[in-house]
C-alpha cells in the first residue's frame, strides 16, 4: 500500500469570495464551498518564477526565509477567479489558480489515502489476474490496467514472453529502471554448485518476502520462467496483508507485538556483503493500515529481545506464520516456460515446494523495481490519460 498525502481535487474553479483574518485568508470557491489557506502557506506556496523555477520541478523560495508572521499589503480576484496577493514587505506578487488552490485545500487534515486493494478472501483460492506479454509490451492501456491489478491484488501473471534470457529484464523496464543488489539487476534462480542463496538449490522455499535484510525491500519482483523440465518446483503465493488481517482479527496481542517489535535481519555471505536491519514484521502507515509485511525464515538473525519477551515474540511471530503457511490465503500454480510471475514484495510472500533437479533442468529469471517507482508509472500513465 502507499501513503499519498493527496485530497481528491473537487470541481471547484473560481474563488468567489474572499474573507480576511489575521493570519489567514478564507476563500469561498463558486460552488460554495468554503477552505481556509494560512498566509503563511500561501506565501510558501507561490508559483511565481522567481519561487518555483520554471523547468526544474522544484521549488526555490526558502521556508526559512519568510517571516512567520507574512501578510497580504493587499488580496484581489481577478477576472477568472484567481488569487491575486500583493504581500507586505519586499511587496512580492503573487498568483493562486483557483483550480490548484481547490486541489490543494487542507482544510480536513493530511490526507492518508491508501491505494484500492483488495485482499484475498479466506479459504476461496483466487484466480490472479493475467495478461499477454505482447499486450503489454505494445500498449500504455493495458501496461496500466496491469499495474493497477498488481497494486489491488498483489499479483498478475504474464503469459506468452519469449523464453529468451533477459527478457524480464525488459518487461520490468516497461515500467521502470530495475533495483540493484548484491545478486545484481538480473538473477539466475537454478540450482548450482557454491549457492549464494537458498533460492539457487533445490530446497522447498516457504513463503518468504525478499532481501528482507535491507531498509527498502524491493518493491515489486519479476520472476519468468525459461525452462521447467523438473518436478517438482511449484509456486506458492501468500497474500501477506490478508495474514496479517487475521491475526489482528483473532490474536491482537501478537499483532501488536509484531507492528511494534523490530526484528533483527541479518544477509552475510562472506564475501563483500553483511547486510542486516531491524525491522517490524508488520509495518503500519501513519493512518494504521498495513504498509509492508517483512519476513524470511531464512533471514532471521538471532532474536535479541529482552528475555521477558523472547517467548511472547517466537509465540506472535509463530501465529503470524502458521496463518501465512496455513493455505487459506494461499495460491499454487506451476510455472511454464513464457510465464511470468509479478507481485508486491511488501505484501505478497512467495515460496516454491522443493525439487528434484535430477528430473530436468528448471531455470528461472528475476528481477525488482522500486515501489516508488511503480507508482510514479502508475500515476504518469494516469496522467497521460490512460484511465
Ligand atoms: C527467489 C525465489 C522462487 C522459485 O529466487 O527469491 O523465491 O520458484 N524463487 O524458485
Ligand atoms: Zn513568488
Ligand atoms: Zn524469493
């Protein structure tokens, strides 16, 4: 999920009205509605040329440098509506466009919006969204209809990619530059001599979220499958946010424990790289609802609560895990060579049973974006009008 501190813009487009107070103005928009701007806010707002420059999008007027107690010499509408300010002092001018200042009204507080999402329902395996590789190769509509699947249900499956190494290495680019890590932009998931990573054996994987080490898990993983000749080796899938539902539904002590107690994460190989975080299994926004769930088995690094809480932690830690382990949230399915699978790496926790590389060869590859950056194509597709 995503924390955007933005309010839906109303159609509201000319300020009608404007009443002064000491340090605030309040405009009366022309369908009546009526939101309160601080001179202040107002002035550390200005869009003037010499406040926000004119191609960087960034700002250059300095919060620091007006004085806290900054008033209009003299307020105006003009003609379209429009705030007009002429402010005391160094007599700055400044223009509102009464569209941007209805879009931008804080009146109802920050806004903490968490993105549409749609969680797994309990025990009714659901069948995850899935689109043609070509489709969204070729077109901006259906590249977006595919991000919003991904950020509502955590997951979408891409048919029909060419099983050609390095292929999910350009579909994660239809969306965004790829994340770096110590397994670098591209990995090979097989199972080969002197692994680096339980991934690259033969073992069973539980349901696990990766690189879960690290501050910033990567945001959404890219998994294609280029040979599968073995068997065993199949997928699992387990929606994180769900679990972590139930447990608040039906034990809100380990709950609590696991949003409140950092746990130590720990990735050493050996060989340049220790990295190692302590985090919450359950992370929250500022308005409550589950932002990232982060857990690995295999990542756990010793548990150093203090020791009248070690036994309450394993005990919160198991109940989260035996909900996430127990199916009812859960769904399998065996790859085939040209599948890709993508997902939410804050959400969805993935897993394969074990293997018999005996049997035939079985060659995934993977990759991951940033989860701001899967945003960001989200919200410039909205934009462009892909709706
Ligand atoms: C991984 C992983 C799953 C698989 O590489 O991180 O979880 O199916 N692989 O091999
Ligand atoms: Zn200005
Ligand atoms: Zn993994």
């Amino acid at each position: 999920m995503t924390v955007e501190p933005r309010a839906p813009a109303r159609p509201r487009t000319a300020v009608a009205g404007i009443e002064r107070r000491s340090d605030r103005l309040l405009l009366t928009f022309d369908d009546g509605a009526t939101s309160t701007f601080h001179h202040l806010w107002l002035r550390d707002n200005c869009p003037c040329p010499s406040c926000r420059h004119q191609s960087v999008p960034e700002r250059l007027v300095d919060t620091q440098s007006i004085a806290e107690d900054i008033a209009p010499a003299k307020v105006d509408i003009s003609p379209e509506g429009d705030v007009l300010i002429v402010w005391t002092g160094d007599e700055h001018r400044s223009r509102f466009d009464a569209a941007w200042l209805a879009e931008h009204a804080y009146d109802d507080g920050p806004r903490w919006t968490v993105d549409d999402r749609q969680l797994w329902a309990a025990g009714s395996p659901m069948s995850p969204p899935e689109v043609a590789y070509d489709s969204i190769m070729q077109s901006d509509v259906d590249l977006l209809r595919w991000l919003h699947d991904i950020r509502r249900v955590g997951v979408s499956f891409v048919r029909g990619a060419p099983t050609v190494p390095g292929t999910v290495a350009a579909i994660a680019e239809r969306v965004a530059f790829r994340r770096n890590s110590n397994f670098g932009l591209l990995w090979d998931v097989v199972s080969k001599p002197d692994p680096d990573s339980l991934a690259y054996t033969a073992h069973a994987l539980a349901p696990h979220v990766d690189l879960v080490s690290r501050e910033t898990l990567p945001g959404v993983q890219f998994l294609h499958c280029l040979v599968f000749e073995a068997t065993g080796g199949d997928t699992i899938l387990v929606d994180g946010f769900a679990c972590a539902a139930e447990l608040a539904r039906t034990d809100p002590a380990s709950y609590d424990l696991l949003v409140t107690t950092p746990l130590p994460w720990r990735y050493r190989d050996g060989a340049g790289t220790d990295v190692s975080y302590r985090g919450p299994m359950i992370r929250l926004d500022p308005s409550g609802s589950v932002r990232e769930v982060r857990y690995s088995n295999a990542l756990l690094a010793p548990l150093d609560v203090p020791p009248d809480r070690t036994l309450d932690t394993y005990r919160a830690v198991r109940a989260f895990v035996g909900i996430v382990r127990s199916g009812r949230f859960e769904i399998r399915a065996r790859l085939q060579p040209g599948d890709v699978v993508c997902f939410d790496n804050y959400r969805i926790l993935h897993g394969r049973t074990e293997f018999d590389p005996n049997s035939g060869h079985r060659h995934l590859q993977g990759c991951y974006i940033d989860r701001d950056d899967f945003l960001s194509r989200i919200r410039t597709l909205e934009a462009s009008g892909h709706r």
